[in-house]
C-alpha cells in the first residue's frame, strides 16, 4: 500500500513481481510468433508476385525489342537447368537473320546466328502448360508466331502462398498477368482456362 503526503499519493517501488513478468513475456512471445509467420507467409506470396511480374515485364520488352530492332526474338526457359527451387529463362536476338530460333526442335535456343540478351533467374520454379519444351518467338512486328504444337502458351508459379499473380497467358498478339483458379493439389493445370486475367 502506498502513502500519502501532502495530498499526492507515493507507492512502494518494490519491482514487479515474477507473476508480471512472465504475463508480459507471453504476451510479446505471441506477437512475435503471430508477427513471424504473417511475415513468412507474406514473402512467399511476394516471391511468386516478383517472378510473374519480371517475367512478364521481360516478356513485354523482349516484343518491344523486336518491333524496334525490326529482327526476331525468342524467349526459352529452364536452360540450363535452374538451381532447386527457382526457375530461369533466357532471350535472343536472331542476329543472322533466319527468322528460326530452334532448327532442332528440342526447345533451346540455338547458339548459331543469335545472340543471348538476357539470361535471368527468378526465385520461383517456372512451369510451362505442355510437356514439351518450348520457345516464345517474337517476329519483326512483335507478334508470336508458331513454333512447336501450339502457339503462345501459359506459364505457372504454383505455390501454396495465394498470390495475386502466378500465371501468365501468351497469345498471338496479347501477354496477361493472371491468378491461378487453382492449384495443382485441388485439380488445377497450367493452362489458359485455369488462369484468370487480373
């Protein structure tokens, strides 16, 4: 119990007691576990946003360069194999001129007569919508042109985390960001009608 003197009231300032202390404990053990995962969870959505996002801006530019430096240009992915847990893609230009950025078919860009501009890797495993490899080829009027079974094509980044773009859709002349309906664990593929345009 406190005194009082001259009207204000004084308290015996013994400390807090060991009660207090661990209530105070807990308390900021919970923030900072609820803090924690709210964190975790909130990198692993950003993660998969960033992949899509450079990708499509990559996608974006390589049709711009195409149309600007009036040559064709391809795009290929996971060449040379990605490190685990990532994913990688590269663009050329046709430097010689042949309009054919895989005589081979094998889904690589051939080294012979182009020039590789820009290999990237981004921090999420890039899944193609078919089976086969593929290549992207911008012609001189920055439109896809067909090369393999079908033309364009969709590229996923599953994931548990929910982001709010994990797909992109290719077509002849339109690339779109897009969310996955869904994921592979509740029935959902890699393909256009899985990926809702945002």
């Amino acid at each position: 119990m406190g005194t009082i003197r001259r009207g204000i009231l004084f308290k015996n300032n013994g400390g807090i007691t060991q009660v207090e202390l661990i209530i105070v404990v807990s308390i900021i053990s919970s923030f900072a576990m609820a803090i924690g995962f709210t964190y975790a969870a909130w990198m692993g959505k950003y993660k998969v946003e960033k992949a899509a996002r450079e990708l499509y801006v990559d996608l974006m530019n390589t049709r711009c360069m195409a149309m600007t430096r009036n040559r064709d240009h391809f795009v290929d992915f996971n060449f040379p194999s990605p490190p685990a847990g990532q994913g990688t893609y590269r663009i050329a230009e046709d430097t010689n001129e042949d309009n054919e950025g895989d005589d081979d078919a094998d889904g690589i860009i051939d080294p012979d007569g182009h020039t590789i501009l820009a290999p990237r890797t981004v921090e999420y495993p890039i899944t193609w919508g078919t089976t086969t490899p593929r290549i992207i080829n911008f012609d001189k009027r920055g439109i896809v042109q067909p090369r393999g079974q079908a033309l364009g094509g969709t590229i996923c980044f599953f994931s548990d985390n929910d982001p709010d773009y994990d797909c992109i859709v290719i077509s002849r002349t339109r690339i779109i960001m897009g969310k996955l309906k869904k994921q592979p664990d509740n029935g959902g593929e890699c393909k256009a009608a899985n990926c809702e345009k945002k």
